[in-house]
C-alpha cells in the first residue's frame, strides 16, 4: 500500500478514513508505515459531552451515572481541565506509579502538551500536584513509562518541533515535597540524539533496566536500545531494524521464562509490527537475534499486545481489522507462544461491542483493555488454553456509542497495590475506578 497515502487518510479524521480505508485489500504482506501516529479526536468525537467532575458514584443497574458498567465503580472523574489541560487539549497514554517509601499512588496521564501527575491514594479525591510540559506540545501521541523512581515520556506527531522532544526523564520523587499544588516540574534529563527524537512508544524492562523505544521518524520505526540503569544519564547503546520491514508499533520485553526451554533468561521483546506479530531475542544489544515475524487472518494493523503471566500466550489488538469487516466487532488476537520460532495464532475473542481496540495489559487471570469507544473492559483468562475469554467487568467512558474510531478510552494502569485502575479518555480526562467481584485472580 502507498504509505503517504495512508498518512494523509489517518490525518484527515476518522469519517473520512473510515470510508477510505474499508476498500482496502487485506493483505497481510503488504508493508505499510504507520508512522504519524494516532489522531485520535481529531475526526468526529461521538459520544455525549463528558459530564462534569465526578466524585464516588457506585455502579448499580448497569450505570455509574451515565457511564454504561459490570462490576466496576467510578472513585472518581477529573476533567480535562482539572489535569491542567490547555483548552482543545486532549489527552493520550498513561501509566502508574507507586511511592516505595510513603506508598502513595499516582496516576501519570500523558496529554498532548504535558504528563499529569495526579495522587490517586484516596481514590475518591484525587489531587492534581503539577506537570511536566513536554519539549514539544500539541502532538497527538504522548506515552509514559516508569523505572524505579523515574517516568520516562516520549511524543509523536506531525508538526515541526516534534524532533525536539526525544526521551524526557522525571524524578518522580519530586512529588513528595509538594505542598501547593500544582506546580511544573522541569525535566531531571533528556535523551536527545540522531536516532531518538520522534518516539511512538517506549517500553521498560525493569528487570534488566533497559527501555525500548519504537516508532517514530527516524531509522524508519526502528527498535532503539537505550541503558536506563543511571536513570538521569539515559544512553543509546544500539539500533536494530528488520530489513523485512522496519517500523515498529508498540514492544514488550521481558527475562523470558515461558515454555520455549531454549530461551530461559535471555530478554525477548514481542513487537507488534503493523503486519505481523514480530518476536526478537535482544540479550546481546548489538548482535539481536529475529527469531520469528508471523503475519495472521485478518490483520488489520498489528497494534499492541501484552503477554500472560505464565508467558505461555500473547495477545494482540488490531487497531485497523475492523475496517475488513463487514459486520465489525472488537477482536482479540490469541498466540500460542510454545515455539518462538514459530508462534501460533490459534483463536480469537470476539467481543460484543465494536469499538476500535487500542490498549491491553495482563495482571494476575485478567486482561485490562482500553477499547476506546467502549471503555475499559476486563476479561478473565483462566480459559485461554482453550481459546475462550469471558468478560467479567466494563466501565464504558463513551456511553452514546461503541462505533469505531479514535476516541475514548486510550489507555489504561491496572498495577496500583490498592487495586484502583486508571483510564484515559482522549476528549474525557481521568476516570479512577474500583473493579470489584472480578472472581478468581
């Protein structure tokens, strides 16, 4: 497929590419580059108009207020503007962090401008303590991820000092001595060179203290490689692209110790890379090892995915296959991971509503998924060797509608000790919620 045509379809909006896109063939070895990032927004943002701040609203008779829900109560809601939004700013990816020494829970929400710092502790009044603008600002794709004490926030957009942005590093340890919020942090470090500037994502590897930063513009998305054990003096140690085909979505990596014996502790990342699920030894930084690409029915656009405690199984959203379907619902990619070499993709969970799949993580028997348009959706896993998940909880943010397109639930953090989950809702803000008879963990 003509990748600058497919850039300019997805910068238009969602309603004029949907359209677009639907006659697209399904081939599932045509290379295409994803570059610009999502827009999410920027098309028809649907739904009704979010409600105002929120505090504790208990899910009763399928509604937390006007929030479509099972087994999940609202703590609370805080608005774009309470998370210091600029006015049209929007919001995008987000992660957690925990205080090892006074325990205290922060939500870390990336807008287009800025990352967000919000106290979650007492889940019904979180607090917003301040932010930290990002080098570069109105982009559609902002990611934050955390090692030890220190988040790490890349962008991706199009615009013309998205090159300036690089890899921003904050000691979140700042947030202690806060006491008159909210305040601007300003940047503990940066990362800043040839190779990384433009960022899709960033994943971290907290047991080998390496992070992972993927996408972008520069060696075409490549994998960069960058040595995080000194947080604040960040290095790039090496480069790696598939001659295959370069560009890389999203990654996860981890010390391996599922059932493919030959790779007990060595570090494996599972890339999803647009057209195939891409799995890659990376022990030695300098001499990475392509153990599989593996291409599946129905691929859309490979977008993310998140492995089973056990290791045994990834699963994998397609941000795109509902555009080749003629009767669309949100679908979940399952792999048999027992040969690296040779992943199977072997079922599919095909969920009830139809909304445009973005974000999923696994803690403990469960996936925690951010469907965008249908909310937060949590599935039990204890049937996957068999091929079936069964939901057993949902927080719709978008109660109008669970259509495709880019809008709604972004992303997601299941991993506070409290058990609290965070969403971000890209036109909504932040939603703190409490799921609650989720069943065997």
């Amino acid at each position: 497929m003509n990748r600058l045509r497919l850039g300019v379809l997805l910068c238009l909006g969602w309603l004029a590419a949907a359209s677009a896109l639907s006659a697209l063939p399904a081939d599932p070895a045509a290379p295409w580059k994803h570059d610009d990032g999502e827009v999410p927004g920027d098309g028809d943002p649907g739904g009704h108009e979010p409600s105002p701040a929120l505090g504790f609203t208990p899910c009763r008779k399928g509604h937390a207020n006007v929030y479509p829900c099972k087994n999940i109560d609202l703590a609370s809601y805080m608005t774009l503007e309470d998370l210091g939004a600029a006015p049209g700013e929007k919001a995008a990816g987000i992660w957690g962090w925990t205080d090892p020494e006074t325990r205290r829970e922060y939500a870390l929400i990336a807008l287009r401008s800025r990352m967000s710092v919000v106290d979650v502790t007492d889940a019904k009044h979180p607090r917003f303590i301040g932010d930290l603008p990002g080098r570069s600002v109105d982009l559609s794709n902002r990611e934050v991820n955390v090692y030890g004490d220190y988040a790490f926030v890349v962008a991706d957009g199009r615009t013309s000092t998205v090159a300036e942005n690089g890899v921003q590093v904050l000691d979140l340890t700042q947030v202690r001595g806060v006491t008159d919020p909210p305040v601007h942090f300003s940047e503990s470090a940066v990362l800043l060179t040839d190779q990384i500037q433009r960022v899709h994502n960033l994943n971290v590897d907290a047991e080998t203290g390496f992070a992972y930063a993927v996408g972008g513009n520069r060696c075409g998305g490549c994998l960069r490689m960058i040595d995080i054990q000194d947080p604040v003096n960040p290095r790039q140690v090496a480069t790696w692209t598939d001659p295959e085909h370069a560009y890389i979505h999203d990654i996860l990596c981890v010390v391996y110790h599922g059932p493919d014996e030959r790779y007990t502790g060595r570090e494996i990342c599972f890339a999803s890379a647009e057209n195939a699920l891409l799995i890659l030894d990376v022990t030695d930084k300098n001499a990475v090892r392509k153990l599989s690409r593996t291409t599946y029915q129905g691929v859309g656009y490979a977008h993310q995915g998140w492995l089973t405690t056990d290791q045994k199984y990834f699963l994998l959203d397609d941000e795109m296959d509902e555009l080749h379907q003629e009767d669309p619902h949100t679908t979940t990619y399952l792999w048999n991971l027992s040969d690296l070499s040779a992943p199977a993709q072997f079922a599919t969970y095909t969920a009830a509503t139809r909304a445009t799949d973005h974000n999923q993580y696994v803690k403990g028997n469960f996936v925690y998924q951010s469907n965008y348009r249908a909310g937060l959706r949590i599935l039990n896993l204890s049937g996957i060797a068999d091929g079936n998940l069964t939901e057993v909880a949902y927080f719709d943010i978008v109660p109008d509608r669970d259509d495709r397109g880019y809008e709604g639930a972004w992303g997601n953090y299941p991993y506070f000790p409290s058990g609290t989950v965070v969403v971000s809702g890209v036109s909504q803000g932040l939603y703190v919620l409490k799921p609650k008879k989720l069943g065997r963990r």
